[in-house]
C-alpha cells in the first residue's frame, strides 16, 4: 500500500522527511543541508533557533497596511465630523463642535462629572481633529514615522504599540491636566511611535542625534504653542518607548543568551506589551473613576 502524506491523506507520495520520517507530499517539504524536511520539522527548528530580540520582531511585508488603516479611520472620522457639523466647520472650530461624534467622542477634562462613565473616550479622542491642518500634519506624521516602524515591529506588534501609546497619552491628560480642557488628536500616539523609534535605534547601535532633535523640538512645541496637549504629547512618548523596550530590550535581559529562542523572545515581549497596555487602561479608567461623583 502507497503511503500518503501525514498532512494531506488523499496524496500518496513515496517521499518522507529525513528528519521525523513521517510520509509527505512534495508541498509539504523544504530542503534542507541533509535530505529534506517537512513543514512541521522545520517550524520546530526556526522556533528552537536562537534570535537577536533587536532584530526578532522584524516583519516580512512591505506594505504598512496598519499604518494606512489608521490613516483612514482618522480622515474617515473627520470627514464624518464635517458632514454633520457643515462646511463652516473647516473655518471655526467651534462649529465642529455641533458635531454628535466630535461631542461624544473628545477627551474632557477639567470640569465637574468628568467622564459620567463614558471611558471610551480615552480611546476615541485619538482618532478625532479639530482642523485640516490639525489632521493633515498628524497623518502626514504618522506616513512618514510610521511604515519604517511597522516593517520593523511587524503589524501586530505596531499596532499594539499605537494604541498602548495613544491610551497612556490619554491617561496622561486624565492625571495630569488641572485646566479644563477638550482634548483630541492622533499626536499623543504619534509621539509614542517617536519614542519608540528611538529606542530602535539605541538598540541597533545607530546614531541617536536626529531622532532626539526632532523629540526635543516637538517638546519644546508642545509648550509653548497654546492649545497643544502638552501631557498627550509626553505621555505618549513614554509609552511609546516602554512599548519598544518591552519587545527590543526586555527579552534580551530576561532570557540568557542560549534560551533567545523565537518562541520565548516572542513570549516575552508580547507578555511586557499586554501588560503595558492594560496598565495604560488602568491608569485612564482608574483615574477617572476616582474623579467620578
């Protein structure tokens, strides 16, 4: 009787691996310095190699499908804003504030009854703008920062590091904002994708002067242009830079050398950057309920 293969039984094959020796398809095996190995085999052996956590969390695509995404859920936003707000929105900001989902959606702080419970607003803020030349230089911010970062990080790990870097901005302003004050706006994610990127290249080794430059710059923006989330700004920086630690540095300290396997770097990092994150959500919504009548 002609074997078939251990993962598609209706292909017989006279082929096995030279490794486990299981019967496999063409499909299923990779060459390898000794024969050939099939597609489990080899998964094993790349989860058992031992990595840089510097370079682990490299992705393999090149389109920066998160970054685009999140371009579009903002300029989708906005222009849902303006359409109910009217068109007089583009030349007062105030207008805008007829708008339901620019009312429901804006991080409020400062005033009695805060939150009322509505914590999503931690969140939401992140995605709404006050101007067109609000969004436009927060998107033309987040292209340009962003799709290096994501093919560094990889999707996943990109987009948990955005939104763990949006919400602590957001709980920044929760704790730290003593003046009344509406905020919202992409920068407090953007600026934690800025740290993150520094982090990058400390950890490569890399020259640090230009990054630094323009944090530095932005900071001193931040304070002395009225009207400018100065605690999103820092708070999201901080986050940001955690986020990056967590998966560049931290593997790298907690694993000794001979256990930086795939797996376990992975593992690591991804337990550091969930925990980062629901901190970050613990500290806006715990915040908040304290403020809460």
């Amino acid at each position: 009787m002609t074997p078939t293969c251990h993962r598609h039984p209706d292909r017989p094959t006279a082929l096995s691996c030279t490794r486990c020796g299981r019967s496999a398809c063409p499909d299923c095996l990779r060459p390898a310095p000794v024969g050939q190995h099939c597609s489990d085999c080899v998964a094993r052996e790349q989860a058992a190699a031992r990595v840089d956590p510097a370079a682990a969390a490299q992705g393999s695509h090149t389109t920066p499908y998160v970054t685009y995404t999140l371009i579009g859920a903002n300029l989708l936003l906005f222009l849902a804003c303006i359409v109910q707000a009217g068109t007089g929105a583009l030349r007062d900001r105030a207008d805008l504030w007829t708008s339901s989902i620019m009312r429901d959606g804006v991080l409020i702080t400062g005033y009695d009854d805060v939150f009322l419970g509505e914590y999503w607003r931690l969140l939401s803020s992140g995605f709404l703008h006050w101007s067109i030349v609000h969004i436009a230089v927060n998107m033309i911010s987040l292209y340009i920062i962003g799709r290096d970062l994501e093919q560094h990080f990889g999707p996943a790990r990109y987009g948990v590091v955005y939104l763990t870097s949006l919400l602590g901005g957001s709980a920044a302003v929760v704790i730290l904002e003593r003046e009344n004050a509406l905020t919202a706006g992409a920068s407090g994610a953007i600026y934690g994708l800025l740290g993150a990127i520094l982090v990058v290249v400390l950890r490569l080794k890399l020259p640090a002067t230009s990054v630094l430059t323009i944090i530095a710059l932005n900071i001193v923006v931040s304070f002395t242009i009225p009207g400018i989330s100065l605690w999103a700004h820092l708070g999201g920086l901080v986050f940001g830079a955690l986020g990056a630690l967590a998966v560049l540095w931290l593997p790298a300290v907690a694993l000794a050398p001979e256990d930086r396997t795939q797996t376990k770097v992975s593992v690591v990092g991804w337990t550091a950057l969930a925990a980062l994150l629901v901190a970050a959500i613990a500290l806006g919504v715990g915040y908040s309920m304290a403020l809460s009548p």
